[in-house]
C-alpha cells in the first residue's frame, strides 16, 4: 500500500467510470439508490407509524406536559392552585383542565319492548372539559369528523369518540360494546355515577388516539354537576408549552412547587401508552433487521457488479499487471469505482428522500388504522445508513477485485 | 556483458491429468543491446520461452538472472516492480486497455514507476513522437488501426526507457505495411542500443536480428548470428 498505488488506482477509476456505457452506469447508480431507499424507507415507514401516532398522542390528548391523578387519588388536589400556577409561568402558552369519571352510554332506550333484551350501550370516559381551553390546547375541535364542536353553554350536548360507534368502529363483540342505534343528533341517555342524563350527540371525534376516541366530552360544569364535584378539583391538567424544548424544565418546576406530591407529572413522551412505547421498540427493531437485510443485499449488488465488471475485464487486469501495475492499485480502482456508485446513489437517494418522499408522505400521510403513517427519516439515521451502505460497498468492492487481481498475470492475459 | 542468463529453462504445464512440457532445458544469454529474435513453428514455444525471460510466468525448473538480478527467488510484488521498471512488453493484440487514451496507456505505467504527472506527459508525447503517432494522442484504442495500436503498445514500451522490450509476434495481426512500420521501430531502437527480444514466425524480420535462435519442440535447435 503506498501513494503511488493510490494514485494509480484513482487514474484508472476515473477514466474506467468516465468511458464506461453511461446506460451501465445509470443502471448501477439506480440499483444503488433503490438500495440506499429501501435502507431508509421501509424502516421509516415502520417507525413513522408509531411516530404518528406518538405526535397525535402529543398534539391532541398530553400536550407537552399532563398532569393526573396519583393512583391512590380519585382526582387532583388543590387543583386550581396547581392551574393557576402553570398559567403564570411564562413557559407556558395555555393549560386546560379536565374532569374524567367512568360513564356509559345507552341508545335505542325508547324502542326496548322486552325486559330480556340487551340495551344498545357502551362505556367510555366521561370528560368534563372547557371547550375553548381544550381546544387552545389540543386542538380538539379539528378532530371533529361529524357535526360541531362544543360550546361552553351546552347544557345537555356531547361529542362522541368514534371508538363507541358502531358507524366508526364496526366491531361486533361481547367484549367491546359500542351504539349501534346511535349517530350524530341521536338523543342518548348518559350514566355517571349512578346519574342519568339525556344528552344528544353534537359531534363525532375521530383522531386515531385511543384516549379521545374511546372518550365521551361534555362542558365541564355540567359533568361537575353530575358528579357532585363541588371542590373544582379535575383529573386531569394538560400544559402546552410555548416552546416544547422547556417541557424538562417546567416538570422540574412543578416538581420543585411540590405538586408531585398531589399528581403525577409527566412529560408528553412519559405520556405515552405502554403499548405504544412497545410498538415503537419492536418497530424499531423490525426496521433494523430489515434494514440490515437491506445492506446486505447492497453488499451483493455491488459484489456482483464489480466481480462481474473485473471478470468481464480479467484480460485488461492481467495486462496492467504485466507492464507492471501492482495488484493494490487495482484494488483501489474498483473499490473507488463501487464507492462513486455507492455515493452517487446515496446522494440522489437523499435528495429524494428529503426532497420528494418525507413532503410527499408528510402531506399525503399512510392512512392506517391506528394512525397517520408518516416516514421518519432523521438526519443522523440516515448518514448513519449512508455510512453503513458505504462501509458495505467498500468491502463488497474489495473482495472481487482482490479475487481478479490475484489471479496469475500470464493466464489473465491469455484468458486460459 | 550479458542482460539475460537463462540456463535449462524447463517449462512444464500440468492440466490435471497428464503434463505437457513445452520448454525443454533451454539455455540463452542475451547481451547488452542485442536484438534477439526466436523464431519456431506454431506450437514451438517462442511465446513460453517469451513469458519466462520477460518474468510474466515462473518457469518449471532453471535458473534466470537479469542483470545482476537472480530472478528466482523474486516475490511476485518484486517481479511486478522489475517487469515495471526493468522490462518492456509488446504483445500480439497491442494489449491495450479500452478506456485509456494512446497517451493514458502510456502514462499509467510511468505514474506506477514514480514519475510525476508531468514528467509523464513529457515521456509520454516523446515515446508517441518517436512512433510516429503523437497526432493520436488524444484517441481511444477503439479509434486507432491495427497498425497504430500496435505503436502505442510500442511506445508504452519504451516510454520508461526499460533495458529490454521483449515482442510476442508483433506482426501477426498487422498488414505488411503496418509490420514493416513496426520493424523498422525495433531496427531504431536497436541502433539507439536497446536490448529487444522478439518472437516472431515470419522469417523476413530475421535479417534485422543480431542473432536467430530456432526454437523446436521446446529446445534450441539452431542459433544464427549476423
């Protein structure tokens, strides 16, 4: 190994890429950019639909910071003192408040004939909140697939998650009841705590979060009539922040003013559903096995490519070495060669994946059931591929042209 | 003074089942600015003899110095080393790289050799000057005839200044205009005292030689000097 090999080698790599078929090289750049893509992609695809969900998780139901009851706690005390407080940080942008409290929900009430039949119910969590604070908050009003959003002098008015529809949610199973007989405008009768109220459907939400879609929202005083709750406590305190980079910060602020003692305090990621966490690590994982199937079958391509352009090229080696160009200088001109595919690959894979793919899927999103699918593609993860995918091509390049370049000179130049 | 001491070259090919031997104990010195030519029918083994003295090929048994050099116990990076600084190959089918321009085939063995880009250029435009094709420099092997490959096969040769070119059938793929362009090359360089050992089996070219070894069935069986 020395410069001269080197430099040699890089002659010879620029001129063998320069006059080679351009439709050969196209090809192979080709190949190299579905292979980086697929490196990238697939594994995105996977993480981003967890992602998707996370962010919705995020936007509509945590916000940056939620506060809730402890578990020994029906709900959180000193309530107001602990809103108060957060709405005079200057971290923060606006907090909202919510009662939650077990209910259920029966339609088709009136047309019963027979004592024996199973009314047409479901349950879901009954939360009280303030419609325009929520909204200031999660945006909840942009979830509304049907009818309207609340207004907060809505005495007797409820939207409804799409979970406990049958129209939304066309699950047939003992286990999990949701109204059959029920749609928007339909009068239902609401159950909380032993309290029944008639209510009429005023909105339908549907957002792919678990926690809205399997809840039931009414005007908070209302369901603090309904449940007796004359103390203002609530059950839940949702902060969003002007700047979700603070949202360490601020927990450790309401940590530090004692109401870890009254509420759990978590940020929007120690928010997140068990199962969504799971989801995101066994996603993770699945998008780096299939990753690494990726690399490996770029690996091959590359070997194949080069160990066929060597062999095909086996006599012109054997005559390089005969007027005396040592073996690593070959070496060096197939490696260069699988490196500007593997580069030029990568970099037209980048352009379209930041240029096409992540705009395209970020205002198209892949519709699945538990979310809007996004692709996920960070910076860092994908020069890491980059440099996998590169490493990968360097020892696929080598091994060939190590092969060939061993071979003896006199039978590479007669071909025997 | 003799280059080359070649002392019962034995050349032996195994093909898995039985073993051909294609040189039998040949013995030739070559001397210092000597033009050696070694003629012989098909099957004769002129090129076998070619490849061992040019160190292209190990032979079965014998002994080769070059120089002061016992090539024997060489290592095949050191061979490679020698044949790029010691030694100059022209071969039958002028051996061309395809992607390379005339002056690029010229070039990548001088670069290899430690010469800077420029003084390879240089080398390079004089070699193909001294060929008669310096108009060609710019051409892909692929745009040149027969004839003009075969002279930049030459002036990759010389360009390095080797002290011997050693000649597989130069002429065999070219027309007789072609061929007597290139012989009378070898007749410059040899007045110019360059050492050339060619192979060859058209019996015209021998009256240029300083010496004719006939080679038989793998043995010397005649040596004819001017």
């Amino acid at each position: 190994m020395n410069y001269k090999s080197i430099s040699v080698g890089t002659f010879l790599a620029v001129r063998q890429i320069r006059r080679a078929n351009i439709w050969t090289n196209t090809l192979i750049i080709f190949v190299m950019t579905l292979t980086f893509l697929n490196l990238v992609v697939v594994g995105g695809i996977l993480v981003g639909l967890i992602e998707a969900s996370v962010k919705s998780n995020r936007t509509h139901y945590s916000s940056d910071l939620l506060l809730s009851n402890l578990l020994e706690k029906t709900y959180i005390e000193g309530s107001t003192k602990i809103i108060k407080f957060a709405e005079g940080l200057p971290e923060v942008s606006a907090v909202t408040a919510r009662y939650v409290e077990s209910g259920r929900l029966e339609a088709g009430y009136k047309e019963r004939t027979r004592q024996g039949d199973i009314l047409d119910n479901a349950t879901g969590l009954v939360t009280g909140i303030d419609p325009a604070k929520e909204n200031e908050v999660t945006e909840l009003a942009s979830k509304v697939v049907e009818g309207e959003y609340l207004d907060s002098g809505d005495e007797d008015q409820i939207l409804i998650g799409g979970n406990l529809l049958f129209k939304y949610s066309p699950i047939d199973s003992p286990g999990l009841r949701n109204l059959k007989q029920a749609g928007l405008g339909s009068r239902v009768r609401l159950v909380v705590n032993g309290n029944t109220k008639e209510v009429t459907i005023k909105g339908i939400i549907k957002s792919k979060v678990g926690e809205l879609d399997q809840r039931i929202f009414m005007v908070d005083r209302v369901l603090r009539g309904m449940i007796g709750r004359t103390d203002y406590n609530v059950d839940e305190i949702a902060i969003k922040l002007k700047d979700p980079a603070y949202v360490n910060q601020v927990q450790q602020i309401l940590t530090d003013e004692g109401f870890a003692r009254v509420a759990k305090i978590r940020t929007w990621n120690e928010a997140q559903p068990k199962f969504l966490v799971d989801i995101k690590d066994a996603f993770a994982l699945l998008g780096d096995i299939i990753g690494s199937v990726g690399l490996v079958v770029a690996s091959i391509t590359i070997f194949i490519v080069i160990f066929v352009n060597a062999i095909t090229r086996r006599k012109y080696i054997g005559i390089l070495k005969g007027v005396g160009i040592d073996s690593f200088a070959i070496e060096v001109a197939y490696i260069i060669q699988s490196l500007f595919y593997a580069v030029a690959g990568t970099l037209i894979g980048i352009l379209i994946l930041y240029f096409v793919l992540v705009p395209f899927i970020d205002a198209h999103p892949i519709n699945f059931p538990f979310s809007d699918g996004i692709l996920v593609a960070t910076v860092s993860g994908t020069l890491w591929r980059a440099f996998a995918l590169l490493v990968a091509t360097i020892i696929a390049g080598y091994i060939p042209a190590k092969i060939v370049s061993r071979q003896n000179t006199l039978d590479a130049i007669l071909g025997r | 003074m003799h280059i080359i001491s070649a002392k019962k070259i034995v050349k032996t090919f195994h093909n898995g089942v039985t073993d051909q031997t294609v040189l039998r104990g040949v013995s030739l010195d070559v001397a210092l600015g000597e033009f050696v030519i070694i003629i012989g029918r098909s099957g004769a083994g002129k090129s076998t003899l070619l490849y061992q003295l040019g160190l292209l090929d190990h032979p079965t048994s014998g002994s080769l110095r070059i120089g002061e050099v016992d090539t024997e116990n060489l290592s095949s990076n050191a061979r490679t080393e020698f044949r790029l600084t010691e030694l100059g190959y022209i071969f039958q089918d002028y051996a061309l790289v395809p992607e390379l321009t005339a002056s690029e085939n010229i070039i990548v063995p001088l670069l290899m050799s430690g010469f800077s880009k420029k003084e390879s250029l240089i080398l390079a435009k004089d070699a193909l000057k001294k060929v008669g094709i310096e108009d060609k420099w710019n051409n892909l092997p692929s745009q040149l005839s027969g004839g003009e490959q075969q002279r930049v096969s030459v002036a990759r040769a010389i360009a390095g200044k080797p002290k011997i070119i050693f000649a597989d059938e130069p002429t065999a793929n070219l027309d007789s205009e072609s061929s007597a362009l290139v012989v009378n090359l070898f007749r410059t360089l040899h007045e110019e005292g360059q050492t050339i050992v060619m192979v060859t089996h058209e019996e015209e070219y021998t009256q240029y030689a300083d010496r004719v070894v006939t080679l038989r069935d793998g043995e010397i069986v005649d040596i004819k000097s001017k």
